[in-house]
C-alpha cells in the first residue's frame, strides 16, 4: 500500500516538473525550427555528390547518378593530396598556437596587481574578436604591406628586406596562424581566467607558507587547477582539424599562395561556384562531413573520459 502510494507520488511530482519546465521548452522552440530549417533540410542536397549535377533539371529532378565517381575522381586529381595536407596542417598549427599563447597570457595577465591595468590589457585584446574576417582581413593587408604596411616599415628599419606575407607561399600559412591567434585570443584569455579564479586562495596561502615563489606556485598550483579547461578545450579543438578557417584565408589568400595556402573549403568555394562542378564540390563537402562527425565524436569521448565533460 505504502508502494503504490510512493509510486503516485513520484508521478505527481515528475508531472509537476514537466509543466513548471513548459515554458523552457516554448523558449527554446523558435532555436530548435531553425536549426531544422538551416541545417537539417539541406542535407537532402548530399545526393548532389552522387550525381552528375546539372541545376537546370533541379534537385529532385531526373539526374544522371554516377555512384561514388566523384568521390574517386577527387582522390585522383593531382592536387587533392596538396589540399588536404594544407588544412590539416594549417589547422593543427591553429590548436597548437590557440592552446599555448591564451593560457601563456592568462597566467601574466593572472599576476598583475594594477586591476586598471589588468582590465585595460583584457579589453584590448578582446576586441579583433568583435570584428569580422572581412574587417580585419583589411586591416591586416593594410599592415602587411611589403610596400607601406607598418610590419614591413619596422623591418627595413630594423635592416631587414621587406617579406610579402600574403603574397608569398612560404610565409602564408604562418600568417594564418599567428593572425588567428591575434584575433580570437582574447577571448580564450578570459575563459583561462575565470579557471585561474576558481583555484582556492587557501592552496596558495598553503604553498607560500612552505617557501613555493611564483614561478612553484605558477607550475604547481595554477597550470594543476587549468589542466580540466586546457584538456577540454585541447580534445574539443580535434573536432576543427579539418576547419582550417575560410573566412580568414578566403579574404587574404590569392592564387600566387595555392601551393599552400588551399584548403578544403577554399577548394569547394572554387569547384562549385565558380566552375560549376557541384557534384566534385558536394563530393568534397560530403567526405569533410564525415570525417569530421567522426572527430567530433572522438573528441567529444575524449572530454568525457579527460575532463569529465559531458552534454547529454
């Protein structure tokens, strides 16, 4: 009797909860339609990739289906190998700079006392992050210059020739890198900080005591309270190893820099607006999907099992 009266309850309860939580669910209804409508309906054009495409018969029309010969034909083109090497490793150098140069800066930013100063540092490096690739891509060739640009003006001064950043294909792809970093590391700094200010004060209070400087306090107190951040960033950051950044290399890259400076997306951009092969640009499209789900997932256990990170 005292069962069956528990088991009432606790339904009682459940469906109180489900109703008290009604509005949550309105809310975040209009978000769940659009991400439907954006990025679940289109999936329907993978089929593109397995056709021989041609737009004036329409999607769904009666188009000529070629299997995975697309797919065969992008392994065979001479420069697929180039490309896909490009992103990856422009990509890695990304993680690896994204991941260093945040947590160097949060842990100098940690140890100023001056709180104008500190917040003044923070404000100005946070700020690349608010513009666009579009915005800051003009203000970087406008630096960059090997005629007028102020990098290029500080060299000569410095006596040494001028370097075509973006012109020139050894230095391309670490201008990529170290331009990433410049703009969206600002905004890592602060996510590395607010780990630092959860660390509890008494552990360094307890290291001074036994004699630990800054530089034991920075190793054995500050990186040991980062490392559940920095592992979950570094295992969610696998994910983007195909995502060498479009936006950023589509507005400074030019056919001078192909040789390494071409990566997927860029590659797709070219095949399919600009020489109509949809099926090769939806083929390509389709295998960066695939891997990446494939990373996603990976990292995503790898932030499960390291970080103790979970969404579901």
């Amino acid at each position: 009797m005292e069962d069956s009266k528990s088991i009432i309850k606790n339904r009682i309860e459940k469906k109180k909860g489900r109703i008290s939580q009604a509005p949550l669910y309105i809310m975040v209804l209009p978000a769940i339609i659009i991400v439907f409508i954006y990025s679940y309906i289109p999936m329907a054009g993978i089929v593109i990739a397995f056709q021989d495409f041609i737009p004036a018969k329409g999607l769904f029309g009666k188009q000529t289906w070629v299997g995975f010969q697309n797919f065969v034909f992008l392994f065979q083109l001479p420069n697929s190998f180039r490309i896909f090497w490009n992103t990856i490793y422009i990509a890695v150098m990304k993680i690896i700079s994204g991941l260093t140069f945040p947590v160097i800066i949060a842990l100098l930013l940690n140890e100023l006392r001056h709180k104008w100063y500190k917040r003044t540092v923070q404000t100005l490096i946070y700020l690349p992050n608010f513009l666009s690739w579009v915005i800051f891509a003009g203000i970087l060739v406008d630096i960059l210059s090997p005629g007028t640009g102020i990098i290029n003006k500080m060299l000569e001064f410095a006596g040494i020739k001028p370097i075509y950043f973006l012109g020139n294909p050894k230095w391309f792809p670490y201008t990529m890198v170290i331009t990433d970093v410049w703009k969206n590391f600002g905004f890592s700094t602060i996510v590395y900080l607010a780990a630092i200010t959860n660390i509890d004060p008494t552990i360094y209070e307890a290291a001074y005591i036994d004699g630990a400087n800054k530089w034991k306090q920075t190793i054995h107190v500050t990186l040991p309270g980062m490392k559940a951040i920095i592992v979950l960033v570094a295992t969610l950051s696998l994910s983007n190893i195909l995502n060498a950044g479009f936006e950023q290399i589509f507005n400074m890259y030019s056919p001078q820099v192909y040789e390494t400076g071409d990566i997927i997306d860029t590659f797709v951009y070219r095949m399919g607006l600009i020489n109509a092969r949809y099926g090769l640009a939806t083929a390509v499209g389709t295998l960066k999907s695939v891997v990446s789900c494939i990373l996603i997932s990976v990292s995503y256990y790898l932030a499960y099992k390291f970080a103790d990170y979970r969404i579901f």
